[in-house]
C-alpha cells in the first residue's frame, strides 16, 4: 500500500477510534493506543478500508454450509473486552479463537515485549493465515497453536489473563486451571438461551474453587467448536419460506415440528402496563433480556424475521437484529414495542395454543423486573461442579461442568 494508501487507512482507523471513545468503548490510553498502533485492514486482505474499519463483523470463515464460523469481531466489541482484561505489560495472556489474529496483534501490543501471547485456534488454514497475519504487520513472536482451544494451551501456562474470542455455554475448567493465582478471565459466557455477556471472573479469595464477576458487557459471538466444549445452535423455521426463524440452544426443550407451525396458531397480544407500561431503552433492554433467561423455564431465543412477513403482518415489526421470544410446545410468544411519550413500552405477542398464557407470563416478569430489580446489577458465579459446598444463590443454572450462579444485587 503506498503512502496515500497507508493515510486512508489512518484516517479510516481515526474515524473508528473516535466512534469508539464517543460510545464508550474505549476508556483508556493502553486501549486507544493499541487501535491505533495495529492496522486491522492487514488482517483482512481483499476487504476495503470503509469496511475493514467500519464497527461490524468481518466474516473470515463459513462453513460447507455457507454459515459463518469465524470472523473478525465488532471493534467495540473487543475494545471493550481489551477494558475488561485490564492487560499491564510483562503479562502472559492465552487468547482462545485466533481468528484473524488481529485480536492476537492488540493483546501483544498491551503486554509489551516483555509480555508473551499465545493464541489457539481448531482449524489449520485459520492458524496459517492469523499468522502469516501477524508477522507481516510487526507481531512475529506471538505464538500461534493449532489444538482445541477447550484445552487451554498448558505449555505456556500459567497465564495472568485468558480470553476467549469464542463463545461458551459449558465453560471449560482447563482455562482456570491454567491461570495464575491472580489471574483473569474474559470469557463471552451464553448464560441461557440467547442471552450472552462477555464477562470477567477472578478468583474469589474467600473460596479457591469460586470465581466471582468484576464486569460484564452484553455480547454476541460464533460459539466454541471443536468437540470438547462445542455449543451447537439450530436455526427454526417458524413459516414455510423460513421468513421468520427462531434460535433453538441444546439448554433448552423444543418440538421442531410443532414450532414450524406456531405462527399459524391463534394471536393474542398484551402490554406489560394496565396504566404505566415498561419502557426500555437500549441499555435497559439487555438486563430485562437476562431477567427473563433467568426467569422463565424455557428461557429466550433470538427470533428474527425478514421484511415480507413484517410487510404482511405474520409478525409485528421488531429491530433489525430481531426480537427475543420464549416457547413452549406448539407455541411461541415474542416481545414488542410502541412508541409512548415516556419512550419504548414493551409489549408480548404469543401464538398457538399457549401462546396467550406466555405472553401473559412474560409481561408479568418484565414488570417483576421493572418494580424490583430494574435498578438492580447481576453478579455472576462460576462453580466447578466437582468443587465442594453449596451454591447459594438466586438463581443457579449447571452445564456438565459448572455451576453458575446469577445473582440480582
């Protein structure tokens, strides 16, 4: 890339930079000079600048079946778990999913050359590209491992940080084994459902086997894959044209064949007021969506719908990214909004023939939310399952490893 080519690039990055400290993303110096420090274009080659620095998802990889299964993360994304890790130099730091291995590039700049990074990644022709990747943009010394990252890498351990870029529902216990005593986790962690935080244990010092939240941040990433730790997810059609589809995770119970037909069952409707209804804005809505993971039996899922069956009215508008819905048999209830003068009311539309009583049931935990824990933070506590003494908390959900606890303070 020539010079006029490398300023493009910078102002590209500027821009982004900027974006990020505007929406606090970035609220450190380390952080802001590590984007700036490491070209993300160069670990996307073929992508234009606008793109390679734009706040989105970069696809890397996709599957026989064309679904992506690795990609270069949204850039406020990792600025903000770059926050969370709190890297100082001379840190050794494991990162789990290589990716691109432009997420490798920044951790190696936090750690400094006297920190060491490793990153691992199940698949051979993403290790090759990550690193040919980071030698040609100044990282050469970053060690990239081809292996199932639910192993952690004990070679190198102990660490003082680990990360995962993937996400985990079932949290292997290999990556707190390898971390040094006082070390930190970051891990984006699928609580129940589609609900998903990045969020960053420590070990609690009042119990070696416990490890407590410090922080969290609502998140989305492509699942852990590999066989030890794999979180599969199946996408259900809910019409026959697949115009509106329903995430279905192995924690939760679903008859595929009587969803398919949810939507053609009877429509009732509710809002989550008689006289005030919740309003959510998109800060609070994360926390309501994470009440009702903990809340309803079979949790909630990303339903998504494309435009003809907003159009047509099968469905009721929702944002882009889609809605969260719960369901139950043959039917299925899904959150809405109208536009009130004190801001988005949320309201429950169900379908089938319990769709009425679960839209019922949802608007009566999102005002459960909203009366008392509204003002609320949840604290999350991670357990191996093998650890001795009891979990003592609101709500605790097990994976065949671990215990976690989620606690509204």
């Amino acid at each position: 890339m020539g010079k006029d080519g490398n300023f493009a690039a910078q102002r590209h990055r500027q821009l982004l930079i900027d974006q990020l400290r505007a929406d606090g993303s970035v609220r450190s110096e380390a952080v802001e000079d590590a984007l700036q420090a490491v070209p993300r274009h160069l670990f996307l080659p073929g992508t234009p600048l606008p793109s390679a620095y734009a706040n989105d998802v970069v696809v890397a990889k996709r599957d026989s079946a064309s679904v992506p299964i690795s990609s270069a993360s949204q850039p406020s994304m990792v600025a903000r778990m770059l926050e969370q890790l709190q890297i100082a130099p001379g840190m050794r730091i494991l990162e789990i999913g290589a990716g691109t291995g432009y997420n490798a590039a920044l951790l190696a700049r936090l750690a400094g050359p006297e920190g060491h990074v490793t990153t691992v990644d199940v698949d051979a022709d993403l290790v090759a590209r990550a690193s040919g990747a980071l030698a040609g943009a100044g990282f050469p010394d970053v060690c990239v491992v081809q292996a199932d990252g639910a192993f952690g890498y004990p070679g190198g351990a102990p660490y003082d940080r680990v990360v995962a870029t993937v996400g985990a529902w079932d949290l292997p216990l290999a990556w707190l084994d390898q971390l040094a005593p006082d070390g930190r986790l970051v891990v984006p962690l699928r609580l129940r459902g589609s609900v998903t935080r990045s969020i960053a244990f420590e070990r609690d010092k009042s119990a070696d086997d416990r490890w407590r939240s410090v922080a969290s941040e609502m998140c989305s990433f492509m699942p852990l894959r590999g066989g030890v730790a794999d979180d599969p997810v199946s996408s259900i059609a809910l019409t026959p044209d697949g115009a509106v589809m329903l995430a279905v995770h192995q924690d939760q119970d679903a008859d595929v064949a009587a969803l398919a037909g949810a939507l053609s069952g009877r429509r009732a409707q509710t809002w989550t007021g008689v006289w005030t209804g919740v309003t959510l804005g998109p800060e609070t809505s994360e926390w309501v969506f994470l009440w009702l993971a903990c809340t309803l039996p079979n949790a909630v899922s990303r339903m998504s719908a494309r435009q003809q069956a907003i159009d047509s009215g099968l469905v009721a508008p929702m944002p882009a990214g889609g809605t969260m819905a719960t369901f139950d048999g043959a039917s299925v209830a899904y959150i809405i909004f109208r536009q009130g003068d004190g801001g988005r009311e949320a309201g429950v539309i169900g379908h089938g023939p319990r769709g009425a009583h679960l839209a019922r049931q949802v608007a009566a935990q999102v005002r459960a939310w909203h009366l008392g824990y509204r003002s609320a933070t949840a604290r999350f506590t991670l357990q191996p399952v093998v650890a001795m003494g009891p979990m003592t908390s609101q709500f605790a959900f097990r994976t065949p490893h671990s215990w976690l606890a989620i606690d509204w303070g």
